[in-house]
C-alpha cells in the first residue's frame, strides 16, 4: 500500500492511497478461498467447487465486496499511522479500480483540534444566593392557599370583579363561522386569573348573572391551534352564575387538609421548595457566567463539518419556529445573510465549548454512571403514564438516544468540576433582585433562545456542543 499526503491545511487532512493489484487479487482469491469451503453447485461435492468456477460466477460480485473491505482497511491504517483522530467520517472517492488494476482512491478528513484548557483556578465566577425571608415564605403560602379557595353564589344584581368566579356558555366563531374546541357550556372561569385566551376574561369584568355578552379577542401568534394564531375572534357568551371567593383561613386546620401535621410544617415546606428552586436559577446563572468565561478564553480552530451541521440544526430550528407563526425568514429583523452570519457564530461558539468539555471531562476520567442514567430515564418514562417500560426498553436498545440521554449529565459533572477549581465569591439578593436579573439574562439571549440555538448537550457532548442553559 502506498500513501501519499496530498492536503495539510488547518485541521484538514487529504491522502491518496494506492492499494497494489497484487494485494486486491489476494483478497479476492482468499474470500473465494472461503466460499469454496461451503459452496454447492451441480455437478460438484459440496466444498469441491474449483476456485476458477467460483471466480467465473461470483468475481464481480466478489470485487465490490473487495473494494469495500481494501478501503476500510487501508483507511483505517491510514488514520493510525498518522496518529489522526478524525472529527467526522472520512470521506472516500474512489479514483479507479479494476479486476487485475491498482485500487487508487483518496481521503479527505477533519481532525480533532489539540488545545490546551486555561488554567480554570484564575477564573472568577460569582455565585448569587437568594434569602428567604418569613415574609416571602408568608407570600408564597398566601398565594398557594388562594389555589383551594371557595367560592359562593353572589348576591342577586353583584356585578362581576376580578377574583369573582362567572360560569358561563359560549360559542366562539372565526369569520362567522364555529371553530372546533370554541363552544362550551357551564364553564367556569375565575377573572383575573388570566387562563383564559388574552382579553377574555377582562370583558367579562361588570357582567351580571343572566346577562348575554359578545367578547371579541384576537388569538396570540404563537397560539397552540396554529390555524387560530394570530385570528380575531368573537365569543356569544352568557353569564349562567357569578360567584364571589369565600375568605381563605390560613391555619393549622388548612394544613392538615393538605396532609402536613401544622402550619409551621407547611411553611417549612414551601421554604425548602423555594430554596431548591432559587437554588437551581442561581445554578443556572453561573453556568451562563462559565460558558462566557470558556468562550473568551479559548480561540482554537474548530472542524468545519461540525459547526456546518451544528449551523445547520440551528439554522432549520429557525425556520421551524417561523414556519408555525406564519413567517418565512424575510420576516426576521435583519437580512437573511447577516442572520445566518449570526447563528453561524452561535453554532461555532457551541461545538468549540463542546469539545473544551469533552476535553476535560476526558482528561480529568469524569463519567456518567448506571444509577444517573436510570434515573434519567425514570424522569423521561414519568412523562408517558402507562408507557414506561416501553420508555426504559428504547433507551436500552437505541444507543444513540442513550448518548442524548446521558450528554447533559455529563456536561454538568464538567461544570461542577471546573466550578470546584474555580473562585467563586458569593453574593445575596432578594428574590426580587434574583427573577429580575434572570429575566435580562433571558432577554439578552432571546435571539439565541429563539433557535434553540445555545442549547445543544442534548444532542451529545462528544459531537462538540455545550448547553447555555
């Protein structure tokens, strides 16, 4: 076999491979060699078919096969003598080949980038830490309570608040005409609740029972129903009863009913709730403030076969999401090529953090084990009532699934790792402060979030991509 090097450019490698006739013709008398053992033709004793027979019925057959098995080998000796680890599969064109000729074909491959992690002790990462105070707990308790609340017939001629329940009959129409799922009757509906479709529940504020109303709204354009989004519709409503909120009693006596000993138990309760909770945005918060860190820090090239497929799954998210409002890319806020600049970018960003964490949870033997993954796909299978076993059966038989399974796993033990070399100083915040600091986090990255498109461990770590998230 000869190899020549035909392309050394970044991460790309090109090679020309010459398998010699007298190599391609062993192969082929040896697969023969094989089939005669087992062979059975008229005429002839089973195993006692001459190889020049078989070679006349079977030969061009026998040479695809040939090919195939030359290629793989060759390709394979290739890629380890020159100690290659390739990004992608390699891609194989085959220059010329015959029965009796030299077997010529090329390789083109990516590799994997060599780089070396930043010493992750110099990073400096802030950890926010929300205190709940009683009266926070007392509020959360309020607002859970109000969730069991009563309510009773009004008094004859009350007209209809906010917090009043009404039970209504309605007949919703599109254009004139009924639309599937619009009509109902005896539908109760507390305003202000803001269930309801955007504006509904507003017109119905100041009805009184036995009152006829037509409540005229427009669906919202991301509306469930795509053949409703973004249509005005108008609802006959008539108000059968209006019933007002009995007061909610918050006491020992509630809790019991909700199956704790006391109060004070539920409190403590709703306390660890939020603790976890806040916990977890806080969490969030500093793996945004990582991924950044990672991201400036490190500027190595990346394969371009995999930011095209990454682009690429962005790019079709993209399209996807416009496609249910109704929109086509001219729709977006800036031209078509300065947005596919854009998400190129994200995707690049997203395999470069990708293959830095696969690199270090590599180096640093960082693993996911049997009991993380099973309880992963018990939180999968609780998604499917009465289909769990068939959930836990896909995920055991379907390799590739198990590795999406297993990819944000991963790439948390990553994170906590780094995390632990990291300083981290910590600062309290009210609550307040906390949900308003994750709210311009989000907005800075709606474009982003839009596509889907810092989010990408579900698709797998070892295929270079990092979650934002």
């Amino acid at each position: 076999m000869q190899v020549s090097e035909t392309l050394s450019e970044g991460l790309k490698r090109g090679y020309k491979v010459v398998v010699e006739a007298a190599d391609m013709e062993a192969k082929v008398t040896d697969r023969l060699t094989e089939m005669a053992k087992e062979a059975q033709m008229p005429g002839f004793r089973p195993g006692k078919v001459p190889l020049t027979i078989l070679r006349r019925t079977y030969g061009r057959q026998l040479l695809g096969e040939v090919l195939e098995q030359a290629v793989n080998e060759a390709t394979t000796e290739t890629l380890e003598k020159n100690e290659l680890k390739p990004a992608m599969q390699p891609k194989i064109e085959v220059v010329s080949f015959d029965e009796g000729k030299d077997l010529e074909y090329t390789i083109e491959v990516e590799v994997m980038p060599e780089f070396e992690p930043m010493d992750f002790s110099t990073l400096s990462l802030e950890r926010v830490v929300a205190e709940i105070s009683d009266e926070e707990v007392d509020k959360q308790v309020e607002s859970f309570a109000q969730q069991f609340k009563e309510f009773e017939d009004a008094e004859e001629g009350h007209v209809a608040e906010n917090g009043d329940t009404v039970v209504i009959d309605f007949k919703g129409s599109v254009d004139g005409e009924l639309f599937d799922g619009g009509t109902a009757e005896g539908h109760s509906l507390e305003l202000g609740s803001n269930s309801f479709i955007p504006g509904f529940e507003e017109q119905l504020v100041g009805a009184k029972k036995g009152e006829e109303k037509t409540v005229t709204v427009n669906f919202p354009d991301e509306y469930q129903a795509e053949h409703l989004a973004g249509k005005a519709a108008e609802f006959a409503c008539t108000v059968n009863e209006v019933k007002t909120a009995l007061p909610v009693v918050i006491d020992d006596a509630m809790a019991e009913k909700l199956g704790l000993e006391n109060l004070a138990a539920l409190k403590d309760a709703m306390r660890e709730q939020s603790s976890k909770e806040f916990s977890d945005i806080s969490r969030t918060k500093m793996k945004r403030q990582l991924l950044d860190a990672l991201a400036d820090n490190h500027d190595f090239e990346v394969p371009e076969g995999l930011v095209e497929g990454e682009f690429e799954q962005i790019w079709n998210q993209v399209e996807e999401d416009l496609k249910k409002q109704e929109k086509t890319i001219a729709d977006l806020d800036k031209p078509e090529d300065e947005a596919r600049a854009e998400y190129r970018g994200i995707a690049e960003r997203r395999v470069r953090l990708g293959l830095l964490l696969s690199e270090v949870g590599n180096r640093n033997n960082l693993a996911v084990n049997q009991d993380e993954v099973n309880r992963a796909m018990a939180e999968q299978a609780q998604r499917f009532p009465g289909q769990e076993q068939q959930i836990f059966e896909f995920y055991q038989s379907n390799p590739e699934m198990r590795a999406q399974l297993e990819a944000p796993i991963m790439e948390d033990k990553v994170v906590d790792f780094i995390v632990e070399m990291a300083q981290v100083s910590e600062s309290k915040v009210s609550i307040e402060e906390l949900m308003a600091s994750l709210q311009e986090d989000d907005d800075d990255e709606a474009g982003a979030n839009d596509a889907d498109a810092d989010a990408g461990a579900e698709a797998g770590m070892d295929s270079g991509k990092a979650d934002d998230k």
